[in-house]
C-alpha cells in the first residue's frame, strides 16, 4: 500500500477529458462522504483460473489533502474480493485519515 499526494492527471483536470466529464466520472466516484473527508474509488478484478487480482484504486480527500491509494490483492476465491476494500480502510484508518 502507497500514498501519494497530487500525483494523478486526473484529479487535476489535465486530461484529453472536458471538465464536465472530469467532474461527472469524479461525483460518480464518490463512495463514502463525511463531514470530515469524502472518498472516491473504483473497484476492479482481472479474473484468472487462479483467480486473478483484484484492486481498488481512488483518493481520500481531507483538510484540503489529497491521498492516493492503489490496492492491489491476489483473489484465490471470490470472498477474497471484500478484502480489497477493507485492507485499504484499515490502512487508511492507521494512517489518521479516516
């Protein structure tokens, strides 16, 4: 699990994208939203006949921080693919964030 912080094209509009589609796909994002942060992710899973991987990608945006963050998990079986979510909450909780 890496951090980062203001690292993605995306989140600073410099795209091939119109602003409004930037800021469509950005609310669609949205998976959790509190007075204290908001949260926007995409899951994802390549399936393999070993199971594949499964990620979950996005940023926490909080006091005005932006926190990239891509988790990325080998599926063996498909109640492995919960965990992409709550190891990535769990990191972010450690971490003050959350």
């Amino acid at each position: 699990q890496r951090l980062y912080r203001n690292e993605s094209p995306f989140f600073r509009n410099e795209s091939p994208f119109s602003e409004q589609a930037i800021a469509t796909v950005k609310d669609i994002m949205i998976v959790e939203q509190t007075p204290d942060y908001t949260i926007r992710a995409k899951t994802g899973w390549a399936d393999a006949e070993d199971g594949g991987i499964g990620w979950y990608v996005g940023y926490l945006e909080r006091d005005e921080k932006v926190y990239f963050f891509a988790t990325n998990l080998d599926i063996r079986k498909p109640e492995d693919l919960a965990a992409r979510i709550k190891i990535t909450r769990r990191c972010l909780r450690n971490l003050g964030l959350l």
